[in-house]
C-alpha cells in the first residue's frame, strides 16, 4: 500500500507520526496512507522557507517568469499522469480531472506576466523637486490550506500569484486526495524553483492550526467550508496574519418564462450533477419563474437525468463518478431523506445507485427535489453531492430575493432572452459572481474570484489583481534630491507636497 508523504526542502525530512488513509471512492476501499504532520514538520517547512525566501524575493520578476512559463510546460507533458492520479483518488471523471488541471494553470499563465502586474505606480513632480513612486514587495512567507474537489486548480489559484510576487509558500493540501499537490510541487522543482520555495505539507487540525498560529507566516489562503473557513479567519487575523478564507455556497439558476429552456436542461446538467456536484460552483438551485416555466423545465428535467451515465472516474463517457468518500455519501444520502421529511417533493430518488462490479464504490444517482421552500434546511444548507433543488418563484422579483437573501453568495445564474432583466438582475442581486446565460460563472483567471456574505471571510479575492494584492504589500517612496551646492548651499525648507 502506497504512502504520500510530506514535499520538504533537502534536510527536512520528518518521520510519519500518524497517518490518514486514501479511499478509492471507486471500489470504496482504501488505497493509501498519508502522513500527517504537526508543528515540529512545519517549523521545519518555515526553517527552509526563511532561508530561501530573500533570494528569491530579490529575484528578478522575469527570471521568476520563466520559471512559470517552465512550470507550465511540465504540467502540460504530464497531464495525461496527473489527471488519472486526481481520477483515482477523487473520483471525478477524466475529463473533468483535465479541466481542474487547466483552470489551475490559467492562474498560472496570468502569472507568467508578473513583471507587467508588478510595476509601481510614480507621480513626477508632486512637491518642489519631489517626486512620489510605488513598490509592491511580497509578505514573505504565505500559507494555503485547499480543500479536496479540486486538488489541483485550487493549489495553483494560490501558490501561483504567491510565489511569482517572491514569497515562499506552504501548502497544506486535503489528506483526502493528496497526490496531485505533491506532484504539482515536484514539477515546480524540476521547472527551477529553488528548494524551500514551495513545500507541501499534509495534516488535519492539528496542521491547521499550527499554520494559523505560527508568527513567521504573513498570509492565509483557505478554501472550504463556511464554518471552517470563518474560523480559520477569525483565528488567522487574531495571529496578526492577512487571511482570505472562501467558504460554502448555494448557487441559484433564475430561469426566466422566455429562456432557451432546451439549453437551460442541458446547462443544468452539468452544473448541478458534473463532477458529482461537489463543486462550489455547481448549481443545485434551480429557480423557474412562473408555475408554467416549473412545469415545463421539471418536465425537461427528468429525461436528460435519465441519460446521465454515472461509472467509475476512468470511464470514458460517463457524465460523472463517485463521490470522494464512503462518509461524504452518507452525507449526501442523509441530506436527500432530509429534504423528504421536509416535506419536498422527490421526483428522482439517486440514492441505492450500484455499479455491477463496483457495488461497494461512493456512487449516488442524480437526485431531483421540486417545490422545495426556503425554510427548509436542506436548502438552506450546501448538500455538496449531485442533488438538484427546485425552487418555484411567482415572479421576477421573489426569484431575486431568494439568492439575494440566502446564506450564501458565491455564485449565482439568471437564463433569459431578455437583456433589460438580466442587466436589472446583475446590478441588484447580492452574490459575487453573476452568470447571464453562463451556468457556472467562475472568472476567467485575470479577473478575481470571490463570493460575499458567508461564501467569503476577508476583503481580497483569489487569482487576478487581487491575487497580486493579497501576496504583497505596497511600499510609497517619497524622496527629494536637492539642488544645491556640495556644501548644502541650497537651504530651502521641505515642503509636504500636498502644502506645497
């Protein structure tokens, strides 16, 4: 049985004091262990990354380029090897594997122009002979704590700006799917990184918060779910640290009486049952506007989830696989009976899946609820699985209050012909990220990505200009360089530019 272990620089080796295991969600066994660290595996991590970080930060932005652009390559020639290994270990389906690949190293493509984003801003002239410019430097050593959906898009979102602005970074990656970080951080080494740059460190709580308490870490990045991210929050800022900490979400789909409801169906297909639903992004909230949209889209509904094909993550064309874990499909299973004694109606039951050959594997049938109401807590609360709630509107303005006033404001969609509404709709709605006509609204990486209320924890975004902020801080250079004789003849008084 294999054993993932810790990336430390050279010299920091640390024996495995407790391990996790690594299910097959495919087979629902276990397929590996994975070491779990503690503070004395990260101080050793910290050790490497103070003595590596100056140098670094000192490196030219370019030459920190290149060695993105190298990175980049190396992903692309191994991406058949990573994709399967994410496959294997989280159950999405290849394809699916590729695309958390790809949208990792969008992130990292923006950050091959680094030396662009980095340039200071300089104001010539502000005062007498003064002049006014500044710098962004790096925080120095940063920290990302990634959940398990997407074990290498999410990595990249964080360590790539991190490190192209000259930090060191620690990455503590799920212990459920631990694979492609340690390979994404051995690839980061091949394309040049110095040793002690980028490490990758496994654990649970105790990791946790271990990272969140230790002084020498300047910033935070966390993906996961709300009430863990507002802790690490909340914990992380009472350590003096910068944190950014991306919670849960509960994402609507607003479907208009004039949309595309063909295209609506198909969209919806994947956005609420791709990749087994366990996906911030996912949409498990669909919000007919009018009894005759609901009736007509439910009706659409049920067929195309007749033609899902679920099989394990290495077949080719199925549309999804198995949930990560055998408890995360109790979870979800436990939230379908939820909605059931809530009084919704369910109109495709997906629980007691079985795969001939795989019938212990973490397999869940796409499941549909309709007349779900918002007092229940089933949609009030993120079920993370390949569950799709209807909600039914009267009009367009109960639709808007819905994601408006829910718990949670990542992500939200409205499906229209009608581009007044969907302008109105864009404008009022409270939520972070708005898709017209886009199911799955996630930016494209030189934009930033961030949801609002308890979606997020922090003022800054991930990826894009935000990225680049959170990972520096900005140093303003006032400086005067008089002219006068080599004996200081020139003794006019400095004036404050904005006195002068």
């Amino acid at each position: 049985m294999r054993t993932v272990t810790h990336v430390l620089a050279s010299g920091g080796n640390a024996a495995a004091v407790r391990q996790s295991d690594i299910f097959d969600p495919n087979n629902g066994g276990i397929q590996g262990k994975v070491d779990l660290g503690d503070a004395a595996v990260l101080d050793k991590a910290v050790d490497a990354a103070l003595a590596a970080q100056p140098a670094w930060a000192a490196t030219n932005p370019q030459r920190r380029a290149r060695v993105m652009f190298k990175f980049k390559e190396l992903v692309e020639a191994n991406m058949d090897e990573l994709a399967h290994m994410l496959s294997i270990e989280h159950g999405k389906v290849i394809a699916d594997s590729k695309g958390d690949i790809q949208r990792g190293l969008e992130v990292i493509e923006f950050c091959c122009g680094i030396p662009h984003v980095l340039k200071g801003e300089y104001t010539q002239g502000a005062g007498p002979g003064i002049d006014v410019y500044s710098m962004r430097q790096p925080i120095g050593i940063g920290a990302g704590i990634t959940p398990f959906n997407f074990p290498a898009m999410i990595p990249m979102w964080m360590f790539g700006p991190a490190i192209a602005t000259g930090n060191a970074f620690i990455l503590k990656p799920s212990e459920r799917d631990p694979s492609v970080p340690v390979r994404l951080t051995e690839l980061m080494l091949e394309a040049g990184l110095p040793e002690g740059i980028l490490q990758c460190l496994h654990g649970d709580k105790e990791m946790v918060d271990a990272i969140l308490d230790h002084p020498a870490i300047g910033g935070v990045s966390f993906v996961g779910s709300s009430d863990i991210a507002h802790y690490v929050y909340q914990r992380g800022v009472a350590a003096g640290k910068r944190v950014q900490a991306m919670g849960g979400a509960k994402n609507h789909g607003i479907v208009l009486p004039d949309a595309d409801l063909d295209q609506v169906v198909n969209d919806l297909s994947g956005a609420a049952f791709g990749s087994a639903g366990e996906r911030c992004m996912a949409l498990p909230v669909v919000v007919p506007v009018g009894e005759d949209t609901a009736d007509r889209l439910r009706e659409k509904m049920i067929p195309a989830m007749e033609a899902l094909r679920v099989g394990v993550s290495t077949d080719e064309e199925a549309h999804y696989g198995p949930v990560v874990n055998p408890a995360h499909k109790q979870r979800v299973e436990n939230w379908i009976q939820t909605g059931v004694d809530e009084g919704a109606e369910l109109v495709v039951d997906g629980r007691g899946f079985s795969l001939q050959g795989h019938e212990d594997g973490c397999f869940i049938g796409p499941s549909l609820f309709d007349r779900v109401t918002p007092d229940m807590e089933s949609y009030k609360e993120e079920i993370f699985g390949p569950v799709l709630q209807i909600v039914r509107a009267k009009n367009f303005e109960e639709a808007l209050a819905l994601p408006s006033q829910h718990q949670y404001g990542n992500g939200v969609a409205i499906f229209t012909r009608n581009g007044h509404a969907a302008r109105e709709f864009a404008s009022r709605v409270n939520v972070g990220m708005v898709g017209i006509n886009v199911p799955i609204p996630v930016p494209v990486a030189y934009h930033s990505f961030g949801g609002w209320k308890r979606s997020a924890f922090g003022d800054t975004n991930q990826h894009g200009m935000e990225g680049v902020k959170f990972w520096t801080k900005v140093k303003t250079i006032t400086q005067r360089w008089p002219d006068g004789t080599a004996d200081g003849g020139n003794k006019d008084a400095f004036v404050i530019p904005t006195m002068g």
